[in-house]
C-alpha cells in the first residue's frame, strides 16, 4: 500500500528512510504476503523510486523456508530493474536479508539434513549462474555470494528438524484456508 498523501508529504521532509518488506517476486510474493499482488507490489515500488523528495529505500528480505531457494531471484529481479534510490546509498545490495526465527516451523534450520543437502547444492547452484549476471558489479558478485553462504551457514548452525511435522501440516492448512498451492513455490518439498 502506497497511498499518494504519503508521497506528497514525504516530498517536503529533509529525509525520508523506507524498509519495505519484501519476501520474493511474483508467485513467491502472492504465497508468502497473501493476499499482496506481486504486480502491485512492483508498481508501488516503481512509484517510490521516481516520488519526488529525499528517500532512502530498501527491500527487507525475510528468509524462510518458503523463499530460501528464491534468493537469487530476488537479486536478479532488482538488478534487472536499476532503481534509481531503491537499495541505493546502502551498504547492502539487492536486500537487507533477515532470517525467520519465529515460528520455528519457518525457520529454515527446521529442515531435515536430507533437504538442508538438497537447498545447499541448489543455492549454490544458482548463485553461481547468477554471478555470471552481464553488467555486475565486483561488489554485487561478492554480496550474493555472502548473502548465499551466510544463509547456509546458518541453516546448517542448527538441527531444528523436529518441526518439520509441524511445517507441513501448517503448510497444508495454509494452501486450504487460503485456497493456494504451495507448489508455486517450484520448492524442493511437497506438504501432504
């Protein structure tokens, strides 16, 4: 939600410094901040990176079991749309990432070992295709590489497995309530 009173308000302070949650791109996005559209989610953005007035903006990355496998996505999606102040003047391109820590059943040390092998390999995978990227940058090259070792490092810091039950029964009430499918995800899991 970007209401244009905002906008116009945000226009006449000296400086304005935005976090905007945000968890994946497209189906990711629709799954994960149901019921947000993605399309309007890219659309508010594009309004903030062109709003006139003094912003600061960056995209907060919550990390998840649902979106772990995504990280590169995210990071292709923003490069590819070359913000003008979007994740500009910080530190941290593309995102600031977070991990989920709460509810546990997210977080993504509850995986079993087996699909923590699996994630790992694929992270990997894809952040090496995504370094080959045209037009990188050497800093954007060394922040997805930390960004997909620091998430596997910390998947791996902890064995939480015991929530994986609990994962996948919250998954499959999710996809009922909400009358989604978690399979939009292209994830390496499947909930009963």
């Amino acid at each position: 939600v970007l209401p244009q009173k905002a906008l116009d308000l945000w226009a006449h302070f000296e400086k304005v410094r935005i976090g905007v949650s945000f968890d994946g791109i497209r189906d990711v996005n629709d799954y994960i901040r149901y019921p947000s559209r993605f399309q309007v989610v890219e659309r508010n953005l594009e309004r903030l990176d062109r709003a006139p007035g003094s912003f600061q903006v960056w995209l907060a990355c919550t990390i998840s079991i649902y979106n772990l496998h995504h990280l590169t996505d995210v990071m292709s999606w923003v490069h590819s749309k070359n913000f003008r102040r979007i994740g500009k003047g910080t530190r941290k391109a593309f995102f600031v990432p977070h991990p989920v820590h709460q509810p546990e059943h997210l977080n993504i040390q509850s995986l079993p070992s087996e699909l923590k092998k699996t994630y790992a390999s694929l992270l990997r995978e894809q952040c090496r295709r995504f370094m080959e990227t045209p037009g990188l940058t050497e800093a954007e090259i060394a922040r997805a590489r930390d960004i997909t070792e620091t998430y596997l490092t910390f998947m791996n810091a902890r064995d939480l497995s015991r929530n994986w039950p609990e994962f996948l029964s919250y998954t499959k009430a999710l996809d009922e309530i909400r009358r989604q499918d978690h399979k939009v995800l292209n994830a390496p899991f499947s909930a009963p």
